[in-house]
C-alpha cells in the first residue's frame, strides 16, 4: 500500500499528553482510550479523564502493533543501554 500524504490539522499539533491506556475490545472493534491521570496530592480515588479516543479494526490493531514492535525495537539500539536491550 502506497503511504499517503499525512496533514496534522493546526488546532492537534501540539498533541496531547496521556500516562494511562485501556484497551476494550467487541467482535469487531478495539477501542484505545488514552487517559491522563493527575498526580494525588490528598486522599482519594485515583482520577484521570479520556484525552483520546480511537477505535480500530482488528486488521489495523495487528498493523499497529507490528509498527510499534519495529520502532520500539530502532528506539532501543539507540536509546537505551546495551545491558537493557537483553
């Protein structure tokens, strides 16, 4: 498939933070709910909101993860210590 031309519209290039992921699934969607959890500074439950929301088909999540096993994977001959990429 040939890679299309990718635009980021102005109002999302700044993107959005998230530390949190869930992931759901039906027979024919998984859903990737990208949450933001702020730090506790007193007792109470632990709190975060939904910063990102994206379904995909069960084809596009097994592309995703392929993506992202090659990038982690260049990412970490890079990045990170030769005793840690063991």
């Amino acid at each position: 498939m040939e890679t299309p031309k990718i635009s980021v519209p102005e109002n999302q290039r700044a993107g959005v933070w998230a530390n949190f992921a869930v992931v759901s699934h039906s027979p024919h969607e998984f859903t990737l709910d990208f949450v933001r959890v702020e730090p506790q500074f007193e007792a109470g439950p632990l709190a975060g909101v939904v910063v990102s929301r994206v379904s995909l088909s069960p084809l596009m999540v097994t592309q995703l993860i392929d993506a992202l096993q090659e990038n982690w994977q260049r990412y970490a001959e890079r990045a990170l210590p030769r005793e840690a990429q063991e």
